[in-house]
C-alpha cells in the first residue's frame, strides 16, 4: 500500500476548513502534508513567490531559472511538485511552460491553519 497520496489538482481540496474544526481524517492529513511538503523548501517558496509576484502573475520556466540560481531541470522538478500540490497551474506554449499560482490556494492553505478565535 502505498503512502503517497494522489496528485491534489487544487490545494483548496485538501484545506477546506481549519484543522482544529474537527479531527483530520488519513486522507486529509495525507493531502494536507502533501501540500505543506511542497511548501517546505526555500526554493519551492521563491518560485512560488517569484510566479505570484511576476508581470500577469504568470511566469515562463525561462524567467525563473536566474532569479533562484538553479538549473532549468532542477527549476522544472520544483515547479511539478507545485502544480502536483495544487498551488501552481502550468501551460505549454510551444517549447515553453507557463505557471500561474491557483486561485485561492494559499488562502486554503492559510485557512487549514488557522486557530478559531485567535
């Protein structure tokens, strides 16, 4: 049996009330760890922000590959852990690839974590 949960094609499905509300079932811890996971490497976060922040936030692998210093494979690899997670969406335009961050997702994901009443 394996542990790794299926692809989330939007975070918003794994974060849709505060953990505190009620008692996370296995597969909403699995989705939501699956989606923090991704979040948890520096390089992951600045794309994310570099994307998020980019003119139409949208930006082409090309453009993101200088700003984090890294190869384009390895840019490419983080940036399919982030559209697996649900945070990033991606368009082919002729030999390019294109992200744009999915709308809400973090707000999900921000929700997910957030304490009632405080």
């Amino acid at each position: 049996m394996s542990t790794t949960p299926a692809p989330v094609r939007d975070a918003a499905t794994c974060c849709a009330a505060p953990l505190t509300a009620a008692p996370l079932d296995a597969r909403e811890a699995a989705r939501l760890a699956h989606v923090l996971k991704a979040l948890a490497d520096p390089a992951r976060l600045r794309l994310l922000s570099l994307v998020a922040a980019a003119d139409g936030a949208e930006a082409c692998v090309c453009d993101l590959t200088g700003p984090v210093g890294l190869s384009q494979p390895t840019v490419s690899h983080h940036l399919k852990t982030l559209v697996d997670a649900g945070l990033l969406t991606r368009e082919r335009r002729g030999s390019w690839a294109f992200y744009a961050l999915v709308p809400g997702a973090l707000d999900a994901v921000a929700g997910a974590l957030q304490h009632p009443g405080r």
